[in-house]
C-alpha cells in the first residue's frame, strides 16, 4: 500500500489520473473500517485532508457549493438556514465524532444506499461537481447513483464540490434506526418544499438498491396542492391528499430483507416518515405564509 | 513490510503493562458500608491502567487466528505452505502440531478442540493460528492458509438437532451427562417434578400458556480479548491476561501445552469488562502455543469483529409455560419446558440448564411444578456464561406469564404477583426452603411507589426535544403515535456456584509496619473485571484490621483460586475469605501484642480485643497499644481458604435437593413511549428495587445496579446476534450492527437499595451484579405491551414487530 | 512511511509505519501511549476518541498519514491540556448544588496523590463512573471537549455530546452525575 499526499487540488488530480485505483480518504469514517477489518486494501491511499478548498462552501445566489469534505458538524452549525434538510440529515450521522471528520463527499464516493446525506440532496436539488485532469463536469444529484455503492464518477475523477440549491421553503428529514443514536439508517426519507417552483421533491435511503425520489409522490402532491390552490390559501393538506403521498412514498421503494430491517418495515416506515414530514414542513410553510399574509 | 519501533519507555526483558501494586489510603475509616473510591480509578482516568491489550514486549510477536468461514463441514485439507513463507511469519500451527496429548479443553466437558481437527462446527471456530512480527503481516499470512472444506448438513433448532437422521454435533461422546440425556444433540437435561400438577390444574380457574423466544444476547463487553505470552527459561511460559479466573484458565491450558502447572505462570492483566464473556478461553492457549513454538513473546488481541466469534454468547432460548391460577388469585401450578440452544461446544450449558429449570418458576410460592430445561448441541456459536444466565431466559418468560394471567384474573400485575409473592420459609420447586429474607412483595411495593417520571418530558416552549422522544436524533416524529406504557417485574437469581460445587475462595493477608504505618497487604486470583472487588477488599481490611494503608497486590497464580468473578459471588466468597484471613491475621497479631505487652496490662487476658485506628483497643475503647508497636519488624501473614455453605446435586429425575446457596431478588418498573407507528421504543425510566443484604460498597452497587439493568434493557429492544438459520453463519458480527445501548437510550435508573441481612452470609451480604439484569427486560416489555396491547413474545422486540411487519 | 505530528504538546516521529496504520495504532503501538482504546475500530464506540486539532474524532478512523504535522492530545495529555486552558479563563454555569445528583464521598483514593487530574478526570473518579475504565479515557476526551464549549449543559445536552462513546458497564447513570459534578465544579472554580 502507498500512501499519497497531494498538497493541491491540482496534485491530487494528477495522482488520480496517474493511480486510477487510488482510494481517495478523507474523513476515513468509511475506508479506515474497511481497512481495519481487512475488507479492503488499496494499492493507494490517497489523502484529501491537505487540500484547504475541500473544506470549504459559498453560499451564493441561488445554490450552495459545499466542499467534499465539510465535516457534517460545520453544516449542522453554520448553514441551517440555507440547507436545512441536509443539517438535520447531518445530524443524524453516526457520532459527534464521525460528523467532526465525515463530510458528503465520502456519503458520494461511498454511495451506499444507508448514506445519510443522499435523501436530503435529492429533495433539494443538487449537483456533484467532480473533475478529473480532462477537466470538470457537473453531474445532476438525479443521475449520480447508478446501482449498490456505485457512482456516476470515472475512475480518474474525484468529487469536489456539491451545489445544492438554497432552500425556498422548509425542509425535513428523518431517519429510523433501532437506536436512539450512532445508528445506521433501516431507511431515510427527505422531504423539501419548493414555494418558489411550486413543487416538493423528496429522497428516500437505504430503501432500494440506490438513494432514490419518490417521483410518482411527488407528482401527485405537486398537482393536488396546485389543484387545491394549497400554494395560497395555505390551508391544512387534507388527510387523503397526506395518506395517498405516503402511500406512493412506500411505493417507490424496493427495499430487501436484512439484519437491519425487513423490506415490509422499511416500507411502512418510509410511507409514515413521508406523512410527518409533509406535515412537518407544510404547517411550517402555513405558519411562514400566515406571517407573510399579514405583514402584507 | 512493515517493520516496528520501540517505544521508549520499554525496558529489556520485562513486558509493558504489567500490573503492579496499588496502595490505597484513606482519610476516614474507609471501612465497609461506606462508598471510598476505586483503588485503580486514578490510573483508569490517565489512561495508565494497562489493559491486557496494552502490554507490550520487546521483540514481541503478533498471534492471529484463521478461523472457519462455514458452520459445519469436514475439513478436508490445510496447506500453510504459502503462509509459512511470508517473510516476517515465524510461526503457523494446525491440529497436527499441538505439543501434546490434549487437545481439548472446557469449562465442565472438555469437548472443545484447540485447532480444528477434521471438522469445523460453528461458523468462526479457530482452524489455524500464525505469529508474524506486524500484525498486518500475520493477517495476510492468515489469509494463505488455504482449507478445503466439504459442507455438511447444519443442526441449527431442536427440530433438526432431534430428528429422527439429526447429524451428530458430537459423535462418540463419553461425558458424564450422555448417560442421562435423551438424545446426543442435548448437552444436559434436568427435570423439576414437585407436587400433583394434575390435580392442581383441576383447581385452577384460568389456565394460561405462552410460547417465548430470547434472542441470542452478547456481552459486548469493550476491552476486546487479548493477552500476551512471555516464553521463560525454564520452558515454561508466563500469561498475562484477562479473564474471569485465572485458575480455571490455568487447569485447562496446562495439559494442551503439555506443561506442569507449575510451569504456566498467569498474571491478571486489565480486564476490560466480562458479564460473563470470559469464563471460556479464547486466545490462551493459542498464545502459549506460538510463544513456546517462536521462543518469542506472542501478544493476540481480537478486533470487534473476531471478539463477537472469539466467544460464547448467552442462550438463545425457547420457552413453553403453562401457568393456572384460582380467581383469588393464587396460582395453582407452573409447567414449563425451556429449550436453551448450547451452539456447538458445551461451555457453560450444564449450569445454564441447572438455573433456568431451579428458577424457572421465579420468585413464587408455586407448590405444584412441571419443569424441563435442555440445552442443545447445535451448530449454532456456542453459548454460555453471561449475566444472570438460565435465569434471565426464565424470567422473561414467567413474567409475561404472570402479566398474561393478572390481565385473565382482572387484577393488578403488582397485586397478582404480592399474592402470590415467595417470602423467607417458602420452598422453591427443587424442595429448598428459601433460608434468608426473600422481600419480594416488598421489592415490588417500593418500586411500583416511586415516584413516576412526568409526562411529555420532550416538550418545550421550542418545540418538541427529538433526543427525548424515540427514535432520537434520527427526528422520526415530534410526538406523533407515541404512546406511554408501564411495566414491571420481579425476579430471582441463584447466588455463588450451586448443585454441589465445590465453591471456594483463597485469600492471603498480610500486615506489617512500612514506613512507620501499618499497611495490609490483600493478596488474591480474584479477576478484577471492573465490578470493583479491589475497593471491597481494602474496605474488608481495614474494617478488621484497623489500618488505613492497604495494599492491592496483583492478581495471579502464585495465590491460590479465587474462584470466577461471576454468579454474583465474588464479594460473598471472595470478600469472606479476605475477611476470613484478616480474622485470622487479627488473631495472630494479637498473639503477637499478648507476648510482647500481656504481662503490663490484664485487659489483653481478660478484654474482647478489636484492631481500630491502627491500634489495638478493648471493646470498652481502652487503647491497648500501636499496632506499629505489636507488630515491629515482624509480618504477620496467613493464606486460607473459604467456603460457603455446601450445596447439593438435583436429582436428575425429580430436580430436588438443596442445590443454591443465596438467592438475589430485584425488581423494576420501566416507563416506555412507543412511537406506535414506527415502532421505535424511548425507555423513559427503568426505576429498580433490590435487595442487597448489605451494601459493602453503596456507591459500587448502585453501579452494578444500573448497569445491570442497561443490558437488560439492550436486549429488550435492540441486541441480538442474529443467525442465518440455513447456514448457522452469524450476519451481524460488529458494533455497526449488534447495537448496544447509547447514554441516549439508557434512561435515568432511581434505585431503591434494601439491606435485610442474610445471617449465612459475610456480613449479611447478598450477590448484587446479576439479578437487575433479570427483571430489566421482562419489565420493558411489559411497558411495551402495556403501550401498545400487543402480545411481544419474543425479545428482542425490534420495531418489526410493533408494526406488523415481520 | 515516516510520520511527524505533536502528541500531548511534544513532537513525536514514527518510522517504518504501514500505510493502512491507524492513528490509533501508532499511538499504542509505536508512541507507548495505550490510554486511547481499540474496542471496535469502526467508529461505534467512541473509546479511541482524541482531539486532532482540538475536534474530537475516532483515532481508529484517522490514517496514520494523515496526522502528519497534527496535533494530537489523548487522554494521557488531558491534565495538562486541561491546566493551560484553566489559565485564563473564567467559569460560570450551574451551582454545585443543583447538580450534586451523586452520593460519593468518604474515603479518598490515595494512589491519585502526586498524579494532577483534569477536573472531569477527578469527576469521574469521585461520581464512580469507572468500572471496567474502558470505555473511560474516550469519554474523557468527549466530554472534556463538550465541557469546553458548553460549560453550562443539560442532561439532553451531555447525553447527545456523549453518544458516541459506549459504555457496557455503568449503565451511564454515574458518567451522568460525574459530568454533571465537573460543570458545577468547573463553574464554581473548585
């Protein structure tokens, strides 16, 4: 095994394109428990914790762009407010010592369906900026996960940056494990409101081979809520509109049987967890749109 | 590959990390009954306390264990040529090269093989071990090794293990249980038979059955199982290591190496927890074996994963009861079957039967019974010792009962079971009266009369406190579904070694005057496992001895048996034999000051004499002389063995005989909310009620308490070692998925301590460490149905089952 | 490889280590400083933890390599980590009586003479939060570092800083009492 130390962005790209077998660690909440239990042994380790952009995030316009490697207890404390799925997903991570190394580009690189941060992107909307000496590319959060820890990277490529669109309305997410804390996901779901688009997008984890949408969900509420002229008059979803989103949630699921959990369980879950936290986030919307009503 | 530097601090020759001797002091009297402080605590908190995974030699090797990758199969070659000449490897051993002509070992029945030979019989039974100069080194030579196995059928249930064509876990088997047990895939069998069970169902009005299944508990203790073995010039070898009992260790590792016992020298190193985990050996033997084979010290130290194969595990049991009662609410008769399954090695199976059938009534005056506890031989992991073990089982079982038939009855669950409570004077279904207070009705009253927590607890003026509710951090609802339920439970649990062992203790004191003060010195094999024996033994020393100064030397086997730090027993028998040789100490040392001072003053003919303040003082308080001055430059010491009351044997048809020597009551009230929908479990408060006779040590017992009840809560609602039941393998051997319970699961624990004084025993004492974990997981369970109206037989319960979706 | 970092305030180097070596590993089995724990090597229990950088972390999940130029303290360096912080700042936060939940008292342990504790060291002595101590030199560091930034915490607040590190024997209610004992004292400047 050989250990890399690129000082750069630059340099780490080059060791890539020359090693393409190079396993990139920088939290090492994932990789260094595969090496110690004797799962995994890279030809090269290649460690990312030198490179001071990684750690980085702007908050911009319209988006976030949060560095790979902003450990999730930097995103629980300082941007609440923009990306508010994904710091309540962050403090679901593991421990407060494994937020205070991991950061979502491991949850990427990974791209283990159990990963906390995938449910939380997918509802806001994001970009994985990755990049490769053949230069860089921004890939939809949508096309990203291609199968059981299986990713949309080349292999000469290494993820960067994440832009993750700033939130418009309020966002959820919950998480059950058979644990009150330090747990992996039995299954996840994400929930965002998107006032300025009029949509909701949602995520579930570890429920089917890869993170996924509730597509089929969200088209339903989307036309319901619009139907219903919810947008506006911020009226209470009524229960049938909340139960069918539920059950479309449950729906969009393919989860298997596991030490963890049994697929009936994570689909009873994810539909439960989908009606909370439409509820969650829409009478924060109502309370939000009351205020707005009556500063007007 | 890698090569390693020394640390600094090591010095030639010796190992790092050995233990050394602790000399407490104390500003009060420091005596029994009060809460001084661990002798060991400052070196635990600065990190200098050398656990068995922390020593350290020069020129040390690292041992590794290649262990079988299926449950049961033959195995039909081993080549470890490739691993053998791996560079930095200096050592790789099968079957073939075991010294000498045992090669088994076992805690009652030697059936274990120390390498496998021909066969394998549990997923991750050791086939191969390697010494190589870097860990990494050893794991990669392991992974060389190559073995060729051919599959056989797996026995994983009673069914498959009693079939008519069941594979033989064990052919040929010549124990001293095979004459009395009905088939050769049951370890051990005992049946309870007392009364007329028929003609007290005819009187019953309700009759009441259950079918229950306990998961397969770990002990998850922290400290990973490790040791070092240092290779001495006399060909002998020196362990250091840690276990529960060093003597035990030492009977069943001395005839593998083909050593005297005299030549295999064993030191306690840190122990990093037990509950029951290390009664077997894991990593000793094959230790020795590469020390002796390399010349070398050999350190092995398993990581989590291994750990969870590097064990036995508790009992996974089936439970069948029937329970009647009369409409007052009296119950009628108890029958009951538990079938415990054992895993491919006997281990502690015997014993385990022994509990669960002679307590598988519980704490209850029952006149009428019909009970059967077997153990399997499966090719399942092998279970054995942990906490409370067969009783633990048992009570899960009875207490749903008990619940089942009040709820029948109409009544009150605490009043059903006050009714019905045992006291001293009742005979337990062995035909053993019960010779010391037994306040389980009282136990019962003062846990149900606590105060209960508040309702709500999560809510505040910002909303709902996540950490509070179940599910946690994980933010699966904010107060939607959760419901609260109560529940209790009682229970009983045998103290000491029963059914006729021979249970004793040794302890060797010594007192002279160091430093111009008077210092005892405690000299014992008992394991220190973190249940805080060391503090004990220096109270008992200066509550007899009068001396602030006592001196903890290290454990070892240059002492005699201590005994195991498990049964609850070691403050009883381990504490009444310090006691024991401190009296006798006592006396000599006042032999000494009646030759020396006799003559100058009557009181030392005529007085009852005492040992107070480093002085010796009459009874009327009249000082007598300094014990700096009796003793001057002479050492008084005494080493002595002591036993408790002998037991007897059960009858092997009928289960009578007065086989326990103490028995341990604790009850709890658990206070749940069940987010009902998720089926996510927040146990709100575990409030628990026990007698301890008398507390050595209160703020200790407090500890045991607490976390006692913890692991009964974990195996409530979350730890189980789960078996693929069509290849015996174990799917979940790690941290990421056994879960034990974190400081956010565990909920405040109020304790009521009781002192009623058992006159059989040292200062009235009573074994504390094992019967909170009994009554923990029957009373969650209980809160859980009460919240939910669900039936829950089995535990754990995982959140599967309060959903319906199994 | 070779690796340079600062443990405890003092420069540490390391030859020939393996690639695949944790911090953790170097630590014990190459510095001589076995405080920090090897209990699960998968970040599931917390009794490795040290501070890198001043961010607790699991050493067992820290690459050896990366450490390089760090610095570490682990539970052996806490009493002085402790003192220098102790040096120049003020406390405030609960009164001791409110958190006084535990019952200790009576003797003291003489073998802790001559050693200077942390204050939550000392805590966790006195509160009987160690039994086995495994688990003990992890929760130190955690709850040093939580003390450190939160010196006023609720139950809810120690008990989420605190859930990463597993305890099998106490049961936490006194690792409770002792962290509540260490706040009081620490706001009350004792």
């Amino acid at each position: 095994m050989d250990f890399l130390r690129p000082a750069s962005w630059e340099e780490a790209l080059a060791a890539k394109a020359e090693h393409p077998a190079a396993v990139p660690i920088a939290g090492g909440t994932d990789v260094m428990v595969e090496i110690n239990f004797d799962h995994r042994r890279p030809e090269y380790l290649m460690d990312l914790n030198r490179i001071g952009d990684l750690y980085e995030w702007e908050v911009g316009a319209e988006s976030v762009r949060l560095g790979a490697s902003v450990p999730y207890s930097r995103i629980m404390e300082h941007l609440r407010a923009e990306l508010p799925g994904l710091a309540l997903a962050s403090h679901t991570v593991a421990s407060p010592q494994i937020r205070n190394r991991g950061g979502v580009g491991g949850n990427l690189g990974t791209a283990s369906p159990a990963g906390d941060a995938h449910p939380a992107l997918l509802a806001a909307g994001a970009e994985v900026e990755v990049e490769s000496v053949r230069g860089a590319r921004r890939i939809p959060i949508d096309d990203f996960y291609t199968g059981v820890k299986r990713n949309a990277l080349a292999p000469d490529e290494l993820i960067r940056a994440v832009h993750i669109r700033k939130a418009d309305g309020p966002q959820q997410f919950s998480k059950v494990g058979t644990r009150n804390a330090m747990v992996i996901a039995v299954c996840a779901f994400g929930l965002a409101l998107h006032p300025e688009t009029r949509t909701v997008r949602t995520g579930i984890g570890s429920a089917a081979p890869t993170p996924v949408r509730a597509k089929a969900a969200e088209e339903f509420l989307n036309a319901a809520l619009e139907e219903g002229g919810f947008w506006d008059n911020g009226k209470i979803i009524t229960p049938s509109v909340a139960k069918r989103f539920a059950d479309l949630c449950a729906a969009a699921c393919n989860p298997i049987d596991d030490v963890r959990g049994t697929a009936g369980y994570r689909r009873h879950a994810v539909g439960v967890m989908a009606r909370r936290t439409l509820t969650w986030t829409w009478e924060s919307y109502r309370g939000a749109h009351r205020i707005t009503e009556g500063a007007a | 590959m890698p090569s390693h530097k020394l640390p600094a601090a090591s010095a030639q020759g010796q190992p790092t990390g050995v233990p050394t001797r602790i000399t407490q002091g104390s500003g009060t009297r420091g005596g029994i009954g009060e809460s001084t402080l661990r002798p060991d605590g400052t070196l635990k908190v600065t990190g200098e306390f050398a656990y068995s995974s922390d020593l350290w030699h020069e020129d040390m090797l690292w041992g590794q264990i290649l262990r079988s990758t299926v449950a049961h199969a033959e195995i039909v070659s081993i080549d470890t040529s490739e691993a053998l000449a791996t560079p930095g490897v200096y050592a790789v051993m099968t079957y073939d090269d075991l010294p000498a002509d045992v090669k088994h070992y076992g805690l009652e029945i030697q059936d274990t093989p120390v390498l496998a030979h021909g066969k394998v019989r549990h997923h991750g039974e050791p086939v191969a071990i390697v010494a190589a100069d870097h860990p990494e080194t050893a794991r990669r030579a392991a992974a060389k090794i190559k073995v060729e196995y051919r599959d056989l059928p797996v026995v994983t249930d009673e069914a498959s293990a009693l079939a008519p064509d069941a594979v033989l876990v064990h052919e040929n088997r010549d124990d001293h249980h095979i004459g009395h047990v009905p088939h050769p895939n049951i370890v051990h069998r005992q049946p309870i038979v007392r009364g007329d069970v028929a003609a007290a169902r005819r009187r019953a009005d309700v009759i009441v059955e259950g079918e229950y299944t306990f998961g397969m508990q770990d002990q998850a203790f922290l400290g990973p199982e490790s040791g070092l073995a240092v290779p001495e010039e006399d060909g002998g070898v020196h362990l250091y290591i840690a276990t529960q009992w060093l003597h035990s260790d030492l009977r069943q590792i001395a005839p593998v190496l083909g050593l005297p016992e005299d030549k295999v020298r064993m030191t306690l190193a840190g122990v990093g927890g037990a509950f029951g985990g290390r009664e077997d050996l894991s990593m000793q033997i094959h230790a020795c074996l590469l020390a002796l084979r390399t010349g070398k010290p050999v350190k092995i130290v398993y990581n989590r994963f291994e750990s969870f194969f590097g064990h036995v595990h508790r009992h996974p049991a089936k439970l069948f009861y029937e329970h009647g009662a009369t409409r007052d609410g009296k119950l009628t008769h108890v029958k009951c079957r538990i079938v415990l399954d054992g895993g491919a090695y006997a281990s502690a199976s015997p014993a385990v039967v022994g509990n669960a059938s002679s307590l598988g009534v519980g704490p209850y005056v029952v006149d009428d019974v019909e009970i059967e506890a077997i153990a399997l031989y499966t090719n399942n992991p092998p279970c054995g010792a942990m906490r409370g073990f067969g009783a633990v089982q048992a009570c899960f079982a009875y207490e749903a009962q008990m619940d089942k038939v009040a709820k029948e009855l109409g009544l009150d669950p605490v009043e059903f079971r006050q009714r019905n409570a045992m006291e001293q004077g009742t005979l337990m279904p062995t035909g053993q009266p019960v010779d010391s207070p037994a306040p389980v009705a009282e136990l019962l009253r003062r846990v149900k009369a606590m105060p209960m927590p508040p309702e709500r607890q999560w809510e505040s003026s910002e909303g709902a406190d996540v950490r509070q509710l179940p599910g946690g951090l994980s933010n699966t609802t904010h107060g939607e579904g959760v419901v609260r339920g109560v529940g209790y439970a009682v229970g009983i649990k045998n103290v000491g070694f029963s059914e006729g062992f021979d249970d004793y203790s040794t302890a060797r004191v010594r007192m002279e005057v160091v430093g111009g003060e008077p210092v005892a010195t405690v000299h014992t094999a008992m394991a220190e496992v973190g249940q805080g024996g060391v503090t004990v033994h220096a109270q008992i020393a200066r509550t007899e001895l009068g001396v602030a100064q006592v001196t903890i030397h290290p454990a070892n086997t240059q002492v005699g048996s201590a005994g195991s730090t498990s049964a609850s027993r070691q403050t009883y028998v381990t504490g009444g034999a310090v006691r024991n040789a401190c009296e006798l100490v006592r006396e000599k040392v006042l032999e000494l000051g009646r030759r020396r001072f006799g003559p100058y003053h009557p009181a030392w003919a005529t007085a009852e004499l005492l040992l107070e303040g480093g002085k010796v003082v009459t009874d009327g308080g009249e000082v007598l002389a300094d014990l700096v001055d009796v003793l001057g430059d002479e050492a008084v010491e005494v080493e002595e063995e002591w036993r408790h009351r002998p037991t007897e044997p059960f009858d092997l048809r009928t289960g009578q005989g007065n086989g326990h020597v103490q028995y341990s009551f604790a009850a709890h009230r658990a206070v749940v909310e069940v987010d009902t929908e998720l089926g996510l479990v927040k146990v709100v408060e575990l409030a628990c009620a026990q007698d301890v006779g008398k507390a050595l040590n209160p703020l200790s017992v407090v500890g045991q308490i607490q976390g006692g009840t913890t692991q009964g809560l974990g195996v409530a609602v979350m730890e189980e070692i789960v078996v693929d039941p069509k290849t015996a393998k174990v799917k979940n051997p790690s941290f990421t998925d056994y879960l034990i319970p974190t400081i956010l699961d565990t909920p405040t624990i109020p304790v009521d301590v009781l002192e009623l004084a058992d006159e059989h025993a040292p200062y009235g004492l009573r074994g504390v460490g094992e019967a909170p974990t009994l009554s923990s997981t029957p009373a969650v369970l209980a809160a859980i149905r009460d919240a939910t109206g669900l039936e829950l037989n089995r535990t754990p319960v995982r959140p599967e089952h309060l959903t319906g979706t199994v | 490889m070779r690796l340079n970092f600062t443990v405890n305030g003092r420069p540490q180097e390391a030859d020939d280590v393996w690639e695949g070596e944790s911090l953790l590993y170097v630590l014990r089995e190459r510095l001589g400083l076995p405080g920090s724990k090897n209990a699960c090597e998968q970040g599931e229990c917390g009794s490795c933890t040290v501070r890198l950088d001043g961010v607790p972390v699991c050493s067992c999940l820290v690459a050896a390599g990366q450490a390089e130029g760090r610095e570490v303290v682990t539970v052996e360096g806490l009493a002085d980590f402790a003192r220098q912080r102790a040096c120049g700042t003020a406390s405030h936060g609960t009164s001791l009586d409110e958190a006084r939940q535990w019952q200790a008292g009576g003797a003291d342990s003489r073998t802790g003479e001559g050693t200077e504790l942390a204050p939550v060291q000392q805590a966790f002595i006195d509160a009987g939060a160690v039994q086995c101590g495994f688990c003990t030199p992890g929760l130190l560091v955690a709850a040093d570092e939580m003390l450190e930034r939160n010196p006023n915490p609720t139950d809810a607040d120690i008990r989420e800083a605190l859930s990463g590190n597993l305890c099998r024997c106490t049961g936490y209610e006194k690792i409770m009492d002792a962290v509540r004992l260490a706040a009081a004292r620490q706001s009350e400047g004792v």
